[in-house]
C-alpha cells in the first residue's frame, strides 16, 4: 500500500523544507565565513617551504561559504518542492524538548564537571520524560555518573572536566 504526503503545502503552525533549507545554508555560510577569517589571520598564503597552517583551511572554507549560497539561491528563488511541511511547531516543541536541555548540559559541564551534569541530565530526562519514581531516578542518575567516573578516573585514567564536588574528593 502506498503512503501519500498529506502535507503538501505549510500550514499555519508549520515550517517549510524551503525556510529550513535557507536557514541550514546561512548558518553554513557563516561557518564558512569564520573559517576564512580566522584562517586569514592564521596564515593562509604559500610560504618558501609550503602552505602555510590556514592555506586549505581558507579554501575550504571559501567552498562552504559557495556551497551554502547556491543552496540559499536555490531555496529563495528555486521552484520544486520547497513548500512542503518540514516540521509542524507540535513535532518541533518535542524535538526541543530535548535538544534545549542538552544545550544546558553541555553549557553545566564547564561549571559543574561531567560527572555531577550528567546525574542531573539523567535524573531530569527520568524523571520528566519517563516519569520514573524518585528513588530509581537517584540509583540511575547517581550509579551511571559514578561508573563513568570509576571507568574514567580511575581504570583508564583519562581526566574529564571535573566540577566543585570533585575538587572536594581531591580529583
């Protein structure tokens, strides 16, 4: 049996391939600017004994920067199927649900070490998203940080960004 599109047009509260298309080739365009730039400042020329650090960089980052404006070119001013349904804003809220809350474990690492993030990132998704009782969610969370601290630290001695707490226990 063959499945047919519904959505083939952006409905209110829906985002289009096209705007997420121009949106992705912005953002890669801009990525592609930082690595001209920076590489500029690094070095990119030809040296008398060869390229110097930022000579492919440069260039690779002038093919992104290409790459990502035909794309937006395309988006903008292309006919085909740019108009159909990317994301509804009912899908997208689930996909940020955890996509937000990864960011700020990431962002907690730096100020907390990876070991106390992690047990709140895994005791928060239990207990939100899965509902998990409170004493499962503690075992889980805390169990999980401190075995990756065992594996880590102590068995294959790889230091990971530690917080506060760590300091405390002399790590």
């Amino acid at each position: 049996m063959e499945q047919k599109q519904v959505n083939e047009t952006p409905m209110r509260g829906a985002v289009s391939q096209r705007a997420v298309g121009a949106a992705t080739a912005i953002a890669f365009f801009l990525v592609g600017v930082v690595m001209i730039v920076d590489n500029y400042k690094l070095g990119a020329g030809w040296a008398p004994e060869g390229p110097e650090a930022g000579y492919f960089p440069l260039r690779i980052g002038v093919i992104i920067c290409i790459a990502a404006a035909v794309v937006l070119f395309q988006d903008l001013f292309g006919k085909g199927e740019g108009n159909k349904v990317f994301v509804t804003f009912g899908r997208l809220r689930h996909v940020l649900a955890v996509l937000l809350p990864t960011i700020v474990y990431v962002l907690a690492i730096k100020f907390v070490g990876i070991y106390v993030a992690s047990a709140v990132f895994i005791g928060a998704f239990m207990r939100v998203m899965d509902r998990s009782g409170w004493l499962k969610t503690v075992v889980i969370s805390v169990g999980v940080s401190a075995a990756l601290f065992w594996l880590f630290e102590l068995q294959f001695m790889v230091p990971l960004p530690k917080g506060p707490l760590e300091a405390k226990f002399g790590y």
